[in-house]
C-alpha cells in the first residue's frame, strides 16, 4: 500500500508540474507578445512619421518611393520570408488547423515573425495603405509556437492565445482579444483552453499598459444618436458597409486564388513587377487625396472623431483601392485599421444626409458596418469599436449596424476573408507534405 500510495504521490506531483509549466509559458508568452506588440508600434509610427517627412520635402517623392518599396517588399518576402505576406491572420488560422509540426512551423515561427516585423514596418515606410494589427497576430501566433515547442499536443491552444494576445496588445482592447480569439480564430469556445487564454490577453495587456500607459486606440467619445430620424443613419450605414466590405473580400480572395487569363499568368510569373504597378497605383491614390491615404489611417479617423471635422472629400473610395492594391502586392501588412479608416470615410460620406446627428456616431457607424463587412466577424467589429473609443452609448447601434453589415456582405463574398486566404495555405502545405510522404516510401 505504501509503494502504491507513493506511485500516485509521484504522478500527481507530475501532473501538478506539467499543469505549472504550461501555465507559465502561456503567461510567459502573453508577456513576449504584449512587449513585440509594443515594439512593432512604435516602430511603425516612426516609419510613418518618417514617410510624412519624405513627402513634405516633396509631394511627389512617393511616386519613386511607394513602387520601388512595394517591389523590394514583395522580393524580401518570396526571397526570405516565406508565407509572412499579407495580414498573418490566414496564416494562424491555417497553422491552428494543421496537425504536422513542420508544416505549422513554415506559417508560424520566430523567422517569419522577424520578417513579418521588418516588412510590415518597411511598407508602412513607403507608403503602404495596411496596419500592424494583423500582423502583430502572426507574430504572436509565432511566439507562442516557439515557446510551445515541446508541447505539440497544446500548439492549437497557443497559436490562439498567441492571436488573442496579439489583438488586445495592438489595441489596448483585452475583450476585443478574447472575442477574435473565439469568433474568429477557433469559430467556438473552447473549454478546456479559455481560462490560460484570458491569462495570455492579460499578460499581453499588462504588458502593452506598462510599456505605454493605458489609453484608447482613437481617443475617448461620449457621441450618441439623439432622434429617432438620426436612427435610421444604422441601416444605410449597415448596408452600405456590408456592400463595400463584401465587394473587397471579393476582390482580394479571387487575386489570392488567381485571376484567370493572360492577367493571372503575368501576376504569377512576375510578382515583384506587380508590386511595383501596385506601388505606383498608391502613390497616385495619395497624390488625388492630398496625401491622406497614405499608412494606416489612424490620424484621419482620430482627428475626425475627436474634432468633428469631415474626412476630406473622396477619402473612402481612395482609402479603399490603396488598401486593396496594397493587399493584393503581397507585401506584409494588415487590413484592420485601414479597414477602419474606409469606414469612416464612408460614415462620412453617408453624414450629410443626417446633418442634425453628431458626425462622430456616423463614422462610427461607418466603421463598424465595413470592418464587419470585410471580416465578417460581426461580434469582434462592435467590440473592438466600443473599446477603442471608450463609448458604451453607442453600443446597441454599432452591434445592429455590425449585423446588418455582415448580412449584407454574405450577399456579395459567402465567406470571411481570412478563412478564405486560410484555405490557400492549407491547400499548399497538403501539396508540399505529400510529396514528401511519397519520397519516404520509395526512399532508402
């Protein structure tokens, strides 16, 4: 009885252990990606600060800039960093899915969180129209895959607390986090890992606060809708951002999957040369919008919330083509908050027609129905607005313009973008492992 008794003191001591050392590192890892999080924004703010000052020497520097940027972007990535292009979101979504090591590590490790790093930092430096959100996802995704190495079984868990955390630290928006994690990231709630991922977005926000300070993404707003003519702004705001996010899921997922044709073939063949065009493209959205859809768009929709100034005119359909010609360079750089900078030059657009409501409820309304129009994650559009702006008036508002946003976006694009793109990376690594089976059949 007393070996017995001694045997199962020796596995509950085992398990009590494991159970530590796995809480340590989700917490450890929450710390390593509210501190990259960090990093990776201030060091974007100063590439932008840094392209201002190239165009206030010259309005049209971003015409040797934007393409020649865009082009050496789109080269370093194929060359070095492969799998860092775009937002990052598909890649986690598709690393989570998989279940060979190796192949989760060509989409999720400490290289590409490097590359994804420095190329999102170097298209925010010639101009680029993408943010730092979704890559700071991947780069979280990545961290936690490094630190989880040696515990393949619990990898799922940290690629999606590593998002989480990513999400919240980029925002100083821990419930935002938490939602992505769950709607976006694992499409469910899973029991058994919720409680170390709410410890992980802690962690990160702890870290993000201690570093920076607390604050909201864009400020504080006490803006509410006041009549109930100004109500009617949430259907027109909701349908016409689900439209438009629709249409740019649309667009970016049929270049991702391959334009058909003689165009197609050219993307193929020589994709630093359309980067290039791309680049050009931009520099001449910039040049028609007096240099204001240039980066991520944050100072725009600040200024506007904060001041009640209008967005200047043609901001929203300008703002839109930069980010979709950037998105679809291949250049690393996400979608959020340019996604959010659209939104509100629509909101801003749509303002007009109630000129006794505050402009700010209209742009954010704006933002809210095409953020949730391009990601179709409807619950993660409201949250993340109410939370970057402090403003719980405007809660039942934003959560039915995010509806009918996402409604009206299925219409026009059946599925999310980010699960879309996911589906490209899946397919390539199912083409790269079975080849590789098939060599170790016939092999020595």
């Amino acid at each position: 009885m007393k070996s017995y008794l001694s045997a199962r003191q020796i596995r509950s001591v085992k398990v009590t252990a494991a159970q530590w050392r796995r809480r340590v590192i989700f917490l450890a890892g929450g710390i390593a990606v509210g501190a990259a999080a960090v990093v990776l924004a201030q060091v974007s703010d100063w590439a932008q600060i840094a392209f201002s000052a190239a165009l206030a020497k010259s309005r049209y520097a971003s015409f040797v800039i934007t393409p020649l940027g865009f082009a050496l972007s789109v080269f370093l990535t194929i060359r070095y960093f492969p799998n860092s292009q775009g937002s990052g979101i598909p890649q986690a979504i598709a690393a989570r899915q998989l279940t060979d090591h190796e192949a989760r590590g060509r989409l999720v490790s400490m290289r590409i969180a490097i590359g994804k790093g420095l190329l999102t930092v170097l298209g925010l430096l010639c101009g680029a129209s993408v943010g730092r959100e979704g890559p700071t996802v991947q780069v979280g995704a990545s961290i936690m895959f490094a630190i989880g190495r040696m515990s393949p079984r619990r990898q799922p868990g940290l690629i999606l607390a590593g998002a989480a955390a990513g999400v919240a630290a980029a925002f100083n928006t821990p419930l935002a986090g938490i939602v992505f994690g769950i709607e976006e990231m694992s499409r469910a709630f899973e029991a058994r890992t919720s409680g170390l991922i709410i410890a992980t977005v802690i962690a990160a926000g702890l870290t993000s606060l201690a570093l920076l300070g607390n604050y909201t993404y864009f400020g504080t707003s006490a803006t509410m809708l006041k009549n109930g003519v100004d109500w009617l702004a949430i259907p027109l705001c909701g349908v016409a951002g689900g439209l438009a996010g629709g249409l740019f899921s649309r667009l970016v997922i049929t270049v991702a999957r391959g334009v058909p044709g003689v165009a197609g073939r050219a993307i193929r063949q020589h994709p630093v040369a359309f980067a290039f065009a791309c680049g050009l493209a931009v520099a001449a959205c910039g040049l028609a919008s007096g240099d204001t859809i240039y980066g991520t768009g944050y100072s725009q929709v600040k200024q506007a919330l904060e001041t009640g100034t209008p967005m200047a005119q043609g901001f929203a359909p300008l703002k839109f083509l930069a980010t979709l010609l950037s998105t679809i360079s291949g250049l690393p750089g996400g979608i959020f908050a340019p996604s959010l900078a659209v939104g509100a030059g629509l909101g801003g657009d749509i303002a007009p027609l109630f000129p006794h409501a505050p402009l700010a409820a209209i742009l954010l309304l704006g933002m809210v129905s095409y953020f949730a129009g391009v990601v179709q994650a409807p619950i993660t559009a409201f949250v993340i607005v109410t939370e970057m702006t402090d403003n719980h008036a405007m809660v039942v508002p934003l959560m039915a313009a995010s509806l009918i946003a996402y409604a009206t976006s299925r219409l026009i694009c059946h599925e999310g973008i980010y699960h879309a793109l996911a589906k490209g990376f899946l397919a390539q690594a199912a083409a790269v492992t079975v080849p590789d089976r098939h060599q170790g059949d016939v092999g020595p």
